[in-house]
C-alpha cells in the first residue's frame, strides 16, 4: 500500500469511529469514545477514577470476564444482594458498613432490565464515589425517565448485543471535559490490527449463515470441541486460582488478566479495521427497528406463566434477553436446542460462589443471586413465538419462586 493509500484508509478509519461516536453521543447527550468491546471500557473506566485497591460493588450474577475486568484494575469486587425478581442490585439490603468501604459501584443492567441507578447515584453522590453503568445488555433501556447508561460517571455499551455487529464498544462520560483522556488511556491499551482478524470478522457472518440454514449448530459445536477451540466446557471457565493469585501481584495489569479476560472475544483491544467499522455502522443505523422487535417479543414473553412481570407500570424494556424461570432448566434448555434455539448467557453459579472468599467478598445474602443464577432461562425475544410454543409443548414448569414471589401470567 502506497503511503497516500495508507494515509486514506487512517482518515476512513477515523472517521467511522467518530460516526458511530457521533450516534451514540446523540442518543445518550454525553460524550461517547468508541473501543473495541464493552470489556476494554470497563478496565478503562475504573483505572481512570479508582485507585488500586479499592473496593467496587458489583452484581454476583453477571459474566465472569467482568469480574477478571475488576480484578485486573486492582480492585476488589464486592458482591451486592439481588433481587429475585430481575437480578438488580438490592439497594437496602446492602449493609452500611459495606457502603462505608466502598470506592465505586457498578451495575450490570441484567439482559436490559435496569438497576435502581437514581438511587445508586444518590448512594454514590452521598459517598463520594463514582458509579459506573454497565449497559452491555441495555442499549434500549430506561430508568427513572432516563436512558440506561446517562446516570453514571461512566457507562459502557457494548455493540455486539442489540446492534448485533459482533464487535465493537463505546464508552460514555459525564464530564466532557475527560473525553481525551479516556480516549487516550484506550488508545493506549489498542493492540496493532491483524489482517486475519478483519477476515475472519468479515466471512463470519456468511458461515453462520450456511451453518444455520443447513442445519449444523450441534455438528459445529461438537467440532470445535473436539478440536479443543471451545474455551467454556461448563458456564463459568476455569477459575484456575494459583495462576489468578499470581495474576493479582501484578495488579493493575491488563496483560496479567489477558487469558480470562480475552475468553469468547480474543479480538478485545485489537484496534478495527475499516470493514469491521463499516459493519457496525450498518448495524446501528438499524437499532431502533431491532429495539421495537425486542420490545414486542419482550412483552409477549412477559404474558407467560414462566415470566415475572416487572416491578412498576412502566412502558416494556426492549430487552437482550427475558428471563424466564423454569425449575427444570436443563430440560427447558434441551427442548429449544432441539428446535434450534440455542440459550447462552446463562451465569451461574453466583460470581461469589464461583470465585470464593479469596478473589472477591461474598454477598451479605446470597439467596435471590443463586435462586436467580440457577432458575432464570434467558431467552431471545426475537423468538418469542418459537419460544413459548416450544416450552409449553415440553411442558415446561414454572419454577417456585423465593419469599412468596411467584412468576405470574396467562
């Protein structure tokens, strides 16, 4: 490539980023930085406003890469009560000691159901500390009159979710004034793009196409198992502690975390290419007919008897994915499989039982998080019909709810 041509595709490069930055800053009114995953955001984030060794509450029921996130920053995760219902941080039932000890907060937004975020601003504003908004799962949602992801010192957006680009991030701030820096912290973390990576990016989607239409998910599956490039046998990857332990003496350090922290997307901080770009915006251009969809599956799910309605009476989320409560969800899992509906981001067992008292402090009261993690059968409103006409055929059973909170419906 001659110099001029190489100057020309840094131009395009840049100004696509900025595109999508420039979408996303009129959607939430803040400034928007874009990164190549949620996950980068995040570390960004909290290396930007917490010191190392401070303590960050956190939801137990959430990916594991988040937790490696955390640790990687320096920090200590401490794991909030849930409520049964949605998985939200339980606000009141956090004791004050523990929010005597803590540095900053960060919710998860739970498959686009909300957490209390103007009560944990309030908390927040109260302490002195910041409040991040993971809003991986909730591009579309809102709280308190608000978008999702406009209530904390930062929030983080993931592109692969609702927009579907299979890439991509974004990282908001409230003070406009910290845009460069964050942009410089990220740019500064960006490994060098590869030519392989954009391809394989870019033929990805036609091959799941042809996987799809001929009917080989499971005969996939079992070959990247037996070629041993499935990184998860079971929900949660290996913990794999004296390696984690020896990780933490080199805390804060991304690169100490890279084996956790890169699991299902090796592609993290790789820097994108201009056809990843191009994607992606194609993808956000098409948000909000994607929403709507989300939003009508949504409510036909939440009409079911395995459904609990949400809280409130306000307008439905657009959500990732509804959490459905089943008691045999192995079972309600196989009957989709079968019909080619294929139920991820399943997260259980809690973070704090996954990762023990050594690497994170334990709940205060576990029982909503577990009752949640091992219940909740997450599926894509996008399939809403398929869904409820494959769970009622299995006869599926709605599971029993703790402390008289019983899932309702038609």
């Amino acid at each position: 490539m001659a110099i001029g041509e190489a100057g020309l595709g840094s131009a395009r490069h840049g100004s696509r980023s900025k595109r999508l930055e420039a979408t996303l800053r009129g959607r939430l009114g803040r400034e928007c930085v874009y990164v190549p995953s949620c996950r980068l955001g995040l570390f960004v984030a909290l290396r930007h406003w917490c010191p190392p060794g401070g303590r960050v509450l956190m939801s137990p029921v959430n990916d594991d890469v988040i937790l490696f996130v955390v640790l990687a920053a320096g920090l200590r995760p401490v794991q909030a009560p849930l409520r049964p219902r949605d998985a939200s941080i339980d606000v009141d039932a956090v004791p004050d000691e523990v929010w005597g000890s803590l540095s900053a907060v960060l919710t998860t937004n739970l498959y686009g159901n909300p957490d209390d975020a103007p009560r944990l601003r309030e908390k927040c504003d109260a302490l002195g500390i910041p409040l991040f908004e993971d809003a991986a799962h909730a591009i579309g949602s809102e709280v308190g009159g608000r978008p999702v992801g406009t209530w904390g010192d930062a929030s983080v957006f993931s592109l692969s979710k609702h927009v579907g680009a299979k890439a991509g991030g974004v990282l908001s701030c409230a003070d406009p004034g910290l845009r460069e820096a964050l942009e410089k912290t990220a740019d500064d973390l960006l490994l060098s793009g590869r030519i392989t990576a954009e391809l394989a990016y870019t033929v990805r989607p036609y091959a799941e196409a042809a996987v799809r239409g001929l009917g080989l998910r499971r005969a996939a599956w079992a070959t990247l198992r037996l070629l041993g490039l499935t990184e998860r046998e079971e929900i949660r990857m290996p913990l794999r502690a004296p390696d984690l332990a020896r990780a933490a003496r080199a805390a804060p350090d991304l690169a100490a975390y890279d084996s956790w922290v890169r699991v299902d997307l090796h592609d993290y901080r790789l820097r994108s290419g201009g056809p990843r770009l191009a994607r992606i915006g194609r993808r956000l251009d098409r948000l909000d007919q994607v929403l709507a969809a989300c939003r009508a599956g949504t409510e036909q799910l939440l009409a079911t008897p395995w459904a609990t309605p949400p809280a409130g009476t306000g307008p439905v989320q657009p959500l990732f994915r509804v959490p459905l409560f089943v008691a045999d969800r192995d079972a309600a899992r196989a009957a989709l499989a079968r019909r080619g509906i294929v139920v991820g981001y399943l997260y259980d067992p809690p973070l704090d039982d996954y990762a023990g008292a050594e690497f994170t402090d334990p709940s205060p009261d576990p029982a909503g998080a577990r009752w949640f993690a091992r219940h909740a059968l997450p599926v894509d409103p996008l399939r809403a019909r398929e869904v409820v006409e494959v769970l009622r055929a299995s006869g599926a059973r709605p599971a029993e709810a703790p402390g008289g909170l019983e899932p309702t419906g038609d």
